[in-house]
C-alpha cells in the first residue's frame, strides 16, 4: 500500500483524432494507462514539449513520416524507430 489518496488506477491520454497520424490516416489513439507505469507522466510531458517546441514538433513529424514510408505494416519497427527521439527530450 501506498500513503497517497487512492486515485483511479487508469489514465486515459487521447490525441487529437483530426490530425492524420504518420501513415496518412485519420483515427482516434488512445492510450491507457495504470496510475503506476513508469510512462506516465513521461508522455504528456513529451506531447506539451512539442506544443512549445514547433521545431522539436516538425523534427517528429518528419521522423515519423519516414519510418512510416519505409513500412507501414512493421508497428514495433516504427516505435523503435521513435523511441530514441523521444527519449531525448523526454
């Protein structure tokens, strides 16, 4: 047990479904996850960083456009791929 107040154990981050994501397509992404991953709060942070940061925002995006047109079917490539970057400002 832990001394905090207890809290919903599940944190919901959903991006914004009107941008086309790295592969062209419009879809809604939803991430889930519990109170205590070690990711959270690491990803809201990344994604606030790139709202103030438009050259760190359009250095991801290209990234992402390029692993996603060297293939669009290889996920854990893709995320691979990202992660480095996003390691580095997060």
């Amino acid at each position: 047990m832990t001394d905090r107040p207890r809290q919903d154990p599940i944190t919901i981050l959903l991006y914004d479904p009107r941008r086309p994501d790295a592969f062209g397509q419009q879809r809604h992404h939803l991430h889930v996850f519990e109170d205590a991953s070690d990711r959270w709060p690491r990803l809201p942070a990344f994604r606030d960083h790139l709202r103030t940061h438009p050259d760190d925002a359009a250095a991801y995006a290209r990234l992402k456009h390029t692993l996603a047109a060297a293939d669009a079917h290889d996920r854990p490539r893709y995320r691979a791929g990202k992660a480095p970057f996003i390691e580095r400002l997060s």
